[in-house]
C-alpha cells in the first residue's frame, strides 16, 4: 500500500512539475536561429537572364521605332546610326534593303505599328529568342503621288538576338503572316 502512495505522489509531483514548467514565461524569448547564408530570390543564371533579356528587348523596340520612324520620313539611302547599334547580320541586311527600296521609290508609311507581345524564347549567354507578334494593320505605305497599296499584317516572328560585345542586337529573324496574336 505504501508503494501505491509513493507512486501517486511521485505522479502527482512529476505532473505539476510539468504544469508549471510549462506555464511559467522564460524571461527572455529564445531566437529563432537565422540561416547561415541569405536565400536569394533570384540565383546569379536568373539575373544574368533576366538582365539579357531586358537588354535584348530594349534592342527591339528601339530599332523597331527607328525603322519605322525612317520609314516614314521616306526610307535612306543607308542604315542610320540607330539601326547599326541595335541590330547586325542579315537583320540588318534585310532592313537596310527595305529603307534604301523606299528612299529608291519615294514611298512613306503613315500610322503605327503595335508591338502585342514580346516573350522570351531560348537562351544562352551569347545568343536568345525573342518571340514576337506585331500588329501593322493601321499602317499605310504610300506611294510619291499619295496613293496606298498594301494592307497591313499582323505577323508572329521569332527574332534571334546575339551578344555582340557589351551590346545585344537583332539579328535573325523567322516570322508568319496570322489572324491574330
């Protein structure tokens, strides 16, 4: 019988030793232990990716709205300085020919294009893909006497961009005529 009280009270003490255990505040909060080495929220390949294709995409527009800009002043008789800092090889080449034809036949365009979408394609660090849709439909060429030929497309193109030095330029391109984008 002794043996059943001695084993209710070391019970009981055990349990209120736990109860207050666990209901008196420590005086000071334990910290929580922070990692040894921050977690990015974008790796090093991430940046340089993103910060690629931003830069691509910037070479994009830009001659884009450079082109269209001689374009509508007429063509030239070479590719402006604009053009050669954003775009090299057959890119190039494709859209020196189409602002000399202009120049050649004293056309214009009026309107503007709309760029719908620029997404990112394949990468390396020396080369990318843009894939793009762009809109010219309110576009018009006109010939020297005003008159207007042609409708405006809407075409999807897949535009390899290549590092060039510091600087990334348009320089292939792949596209199609579509319904919409």
């Amino acid at each position: 019988m002794l043996m059943g009280k001695l084993s209710r009270v070391l019970v009981t003490v055990t349990l209120v030793g736990l109860v207050a255990g666990g209901c008196t505040p420590s005086a000071e909060p334990t910290p929580t232990p922070s990692p040894t080495s921050p977690s990015p929220t974008e790796s090093d390949l991430e940046r340089q990716q993103r910060v690629d294709y931003e830069a691509a995409e910037k070479a994009y527009r830009t001659f884009r709205a450079e082109y269209r800009r001689v374009q509508h002043r007429g063509g030239a008789g070479r590719a402006t300085e604009m053009m050669l800092a954003t775009a090299g090889g057959p890119y190039l080449a494709e859209f020196t020919r189409a602002v000399q034809a202009y120049a050649g036949l004293e056309n214009h365009e009026e309107g503007s294009e709309v760029t719908v979408y620029v997404k990112r394609g394949g990468y390396t660090p020396e080369a990318l893909t843009l894939d793009v849709c762009e809109d010219d439909r309110s576009v018009q060429v006109l010939d020297k006497a005003g008159h207007s030929f042609g409708p405006g497309e809407i075409r999807q193109i897949a535009i390899e961009v290549r590092k060039v030095g510091a600087a990334w330029k348009l320089w292939a391109g792949k596209g199609r005529k579509v319904k919409s984008c």
